[in-house]
C-alpha cells in the first residue's frame, strides 16, 4: 500500500526556504514600506514571522530562540523532527500552523516589495487553503483574528485564494505602488499577534 501522506517535514523545509530567499530579496531600502497589513512595515511582517517561529520552537522543545528569520530555521525544522513531536499538541498565542503562516506572509512581504509571487509548492498551498477553510468554519465570525475572506477567482492560484480566505484583497495594488513607509500598530487581516 501507498504512504499518500504529505511529507511534513519536507513541506516545511520548502516553506522555510521559499520565504526566506523572498526576505533575502527584500532590498535595504525597502524594510520600512508598507505592507497589506495596516501599520505594519516590511520589517514588522518579518519580525512577526521569526517570533513566531521561536515560539512555536519553544513550544516543542523548550529552546526556542533567533533574532533574525533565518536563526530560527534549523532550530524550528529540528523541532519539528523530533521523535513524536507531530503528533504533540502544543499551546501557542496564535492558531495558524507554520506552513500557513509562511505561505500567506510569503505573499504579504513579495506583494509588499514589488516581488513576484513566491515560489510556494502549488500543492502545498491547496492543503493549507483546505486546512484554513477547515479550521476557520469551526470558528465563529467574531472570534476569528483575520478579516473576512475577500472575494477571488475560483481558478486563480491557490496562493492568491489562500491570502483571500485570510483577508487580502488580491486584486488591491500592491502597497509597493501605493503606500507610505508605515508606524503603529492595529489590528488588521493580519492577525492579532505583534512583536
């Protein structure tokens, strides 16, 4: 009989690497542009991902740590392939998984610095889309951290329907080409968790 499960591991490596190359292209003089999420900058979208990351780290073994997106890779892959540690369930302020949190802020940080759509695994991206509409319908509408879903073409990628089913509008222009260099902080499709 055929194993049809995905390769967990190997998806989050892809997912790691992926988002990390669209960092590493983010130019210098673009960390403190706007992004799609309101009053955060390019620079708080990354932090973001990287406490996130740390955290979720922290929550399988204890260790969780970095200080830049790329310091917490190893330490989260490694945690993540710990004997056991799939199947733990861990409690974190935030209820995305990190696969769908790279794959939707991968397409908030491209969108935001003029990059093309990252790289994402087309079926990686259809499995996050299903795990979020999942996940989302249990939640009732007032609860959930996101902004509703915004309307997108059933055959466009499922990138561009993952970040509509969280609340980006994937028809808007891109901030790159629209917005100022930002401050503050508010609560927005983005969800609730800041640095």
């Amino acid at each position: 009989m055929t194993d049809t499960r995905p390769d967990t591991l190997g998806q989050l490596a892809h997912a790691l690497d992926v988002f990390g190359r669209t960092v590493d292209s983010v130019g210098h003089d673009r960390w403190d542009d706007a992004t799609g999420c309101p009053g955060w900058s390019v620079r708080d979208l990354v932090d973001h991902v990287t406490v996130g990351n740390a955290t979720v780290t922290g929550a399988l073994d204890g260790k969780g740590s970095g200080t830049s997106f790329r310091d917490t890779v190893a330490p989260l892959h490694a945690a993540f392939a710990r004997p056991g540690a799939l199947e733990q369930m861990v409690t974190v302020p935030f209820g995305t998984v990190p696969a769908t949190e790279l794959l939707v802020h991968g397409w908030d940080l491209a969108r935001a610095t003029g990059q093309a759509a990252p790289p994402f695994a087309a079926d990686l991206a259809e499995q996050e889309l299903a795990f979020t509409v999942a996940a989302l319908a249990d939640m009732p509408p007032d609860r959930s951290p996101f902004s509703p879903p915004r309307p997108v073409a059933d055959d466009a990628p499922a990138l561009d329907r993952l970040a509509a089913r969280l609340g980006r509008d994937v028809t808007a222009p891109r901030p790159d080409l629209i917005g100022p260099k930002v401050s503050g902080r508010t609560l927005d499709v983005c969800g609730p968790t800041r640095r």
